[in-house]
C-alpha cells in the first residue's frame, strides 16, 4: 500500500514541478498540490485505521 501511496506522491509533485515551470499551467500545480495532500491524509488515516485494529 505505501509503495503506491509513494508513488503517487511522487507523480504529483512532479506535475507541480512542471506547472510551476510553465507559466500557462499553473493550474496543473495547484491540482497537483491538492492532490499530493490529499494522498498523504488519505494515506495517514489509512496508517491509523490499520494500527487501530491491532
């Protein structure tokens, strides 16, 4: 499960990157900051539900 969290992480903060870069997608980095955080609160609540049942 962290692997894939990981990798979306990954992927998100690169399509930041390139929104940043090119001025006419910035909207690309803003869905692509949403998105890294979501994936960090979904993969943290997730973490805490499996430690919960333990």
């Amino acid at each position: 499960m962290w692997t894939v969290l990981v990798i979306l992480l990954v992927a998100w903060v690169v399509l930041s990157i390139v929104g940043f870069v090119f001025e006419g997608l910035l909207w690309l980095a803003i869905i692509g900051i949403v998105l890294f955080v979501g994936t960090l609160v979904f993969g943290f609540i997730r973490q805490s539900a499996r430690r919960a049942k333990a």
